[in-house]
C-alpha cells in the first residue's frame, strides 16, 4: 500500500524569472475599450479587449464581466498587469486524488507587492475546489515571496475575491483588506 501525504511537498526553485509567453489572442474585427460594458454579459468571453495602458499585453479576453471590471481597478492601481497563461506559473491543486494545473485570473504588479488574484462567483468561493486552488496559490506566493525578498524583491500575496466585492470604485486595497485569503 502506498499514501500519498498532499500535506508534504519538495518545493524547488529553479528560475526567479519567467518571460511572458507570446499572447494567443489575435485582433480580427472589433476591439472593445475596457470600459465598455458589453451589451449581452452571457456572450462576454468571445469579445476582445484592448487599449490598456499597463497590461502586458496588447489584447485579453475575459470569462465574465467581473474579470472585465477587476481589470479597470487593476488599470487604475497597478504598475503593470496580465492574465497569465496555461503552464505560465506552474502552480497545482489536488482536489482528492485529482491533479491540476491552476492558472489565477490575474497576476498584478504594484508598489508593494505582487498579487495572484482570482475572482469566483460569491457562492462558489466555499466550494472545495476553490479552497484547494486558493491554498495552491497561497502556497505559491509564500514560497515566491521568500526566494524574492531573499534578492532584494517584492513580496508575492493572494487574493481571493468574491464577484459582488468586485465594484468599478473598488480599491485593490480595499479588496485585500477585507477578501485576502
């Protein structure tokens, strides 16, 4: 018989930097402006977005209008932003005998810190997926944090947000005061 402890893991760091991989989103046709809110919400994920001025790349799309408006408080407050990519960070969940690859929604860089942010619909930030995913990415961001500020780097937090704190007059720091995971 063989168990398998989740509890325990080696964590190796073997690079401090990562370069972006090439965006896979293409412009052909309409670009929408971050501020303009979609007419059909339900048909939001096939728009694309552009026109921002710290995002690191040109264009994004997004799953649901709450990510939309994350990304204008995250063009407000930070010094640069992204949503990251498959096999972009490298971070795993196990959910029971199950593993997968998580990607957070965002990934957002400012004056004191860098932050792995999800957004969940409100009733679903309970959900035993959610929990695994957000200690996945606390994990990820305590050991990020002490390979950075052991260089001389920002620390790394994680930020779990449910949908209706997501408001266009939201602050990011008002929303890790009272949503940080």
């Amino acid at each position: 018989h063989w168990v398998d402890d989740e509890r325990e893991m080696e964590v190796v760091v073997s690079q401090g930097f990562t370069p972006l991989k090439p965006g896979a989103i293409t412009a052909e046709g309409r670009v929408h402006g971050l501020l303009e809110t979609p007419a059909d919400l339900g048909k939001i994920g096939t728009l694309v977005f552009g026109g921002f001025r710290k995002c690191a790349y040109e264009f994004q799309k997004f799953h649901s209008d709450t990510e939309r408006l994350m990304a204008i408080i995250l063009e407000r407050e930070a010094r640069r932003w992204f949503r990251p990519l498959r096999g972009q960070l490298n971070i795993w969940y196990r959910q029971g005998v199950h593993e997968a690859e998580y990607v957070p929604d965002f990934v957002a860089a400012t004056a004191e810190c860098h932050w792995l942010i999800e957004t969940k619909r409100a009733s679903d930030v309970a959900s035993d997926e959610v929990q695994a995913k957000a200690a996945a990415g606390t994990t990820w961001c305590n050991h990020a944090s002490n390979y950075s500020v052991r260089h001389g780097g920002l620390p790394w937090r994680y930020l779990l947000v449910p949908h209706t704190a997501v408001q266009v007059s939201a602050t990011l720091g008002g929303l890790a005061a009272n949503h940080r995971w």
